[in-house]
C-alpha cells in the first residue's frame, strides 16, 4: 500500500497538471477513511466526501456484482452544475482518488490524463 507522502506527491503532480482542482483525497475504500488529501477550498470536507464516495463505490461494486458483470471498476464521473467530480480506483489496492474540479475551467480529457500519468505507481 501506498503511503501519505506518495499519495500526497501525486495529488500536487495532478494538480500542477490541471486547473481549478478543488480537493484532491486518496481513500481506503473498506474504511472510508482519508489517507491523504488537499483541499484549496475550507468548506469542502474532504473527510465527509470520502466517507460518502467510499459507499458510492460499494454500491456501484454491488450493482455490478448483482448484474453479474465480470468487468472491473475503473473510474466514475460524476458532473455538476459547475463541477467535475471524478473517482478513479487504484487498481491493486483497496482504495480510490477522489478528485473535485471547476467545471468551466478543468477539461475532462487532461483531467483523466493527468489521474492516469501520475496514479500509475500508487
């Protein structure tokens, strides 16, 4: 497993890749707990987004489960109004990066890109 400083270093790699992050975390998917995170908002609660996203997962997984899908989990969107909320499991792990942007000023494609480039080693 990963650990804080090597999630750490990949959150701020994303972040000198993509504008208007708002809060970046690396989740264990089980607990639900941070295992690191970076917020450049105060009021986004990146302690309670985890919780919340970890169990979005879960359920996502029992769908797929209950589908009989035999297809793996890579990411989820999630877009809002003015934000982009993406979810990218770590493969080999039991954990995620959640990550929350600026709609009008992220763009998808360098988002998804720059989460692939520097999560690889995770």
């Amino acid at each position: 497993m990963s650990t804080e400083k090597a999630y750490l270093d990949a959150i701020s790699r994303i972040e000198t890749d993509v504008s208007g992050v708002i809060a970046t975390a690396a989740v264990d998917l089980d607990s639900g707990m941070t295992l690191a995170s970076k917020s450049n908002r105060s009021e986004f609660d990146l302690t309670v987004a985890s919780a919340y996203n970890s169990e979005l997962v879960k359920q996502k997984m029992k769908i797929m489960g209950a589908l009989n899908l035999k297809s793996t989990l890579e990411d989820m969107l999630l877009t809002l109004s003015d934000q982009i909320h993406l979810i990218k499991i770590l493969p080999g792990s039991k954990a995620f990066l959640y990550l929350a942007a600026e709609r009008g000023s992220t763009n998808l494609a360098i988002l998804r890109t720059a989460v692939a480039k520097h999560c690889s080693g995770l």
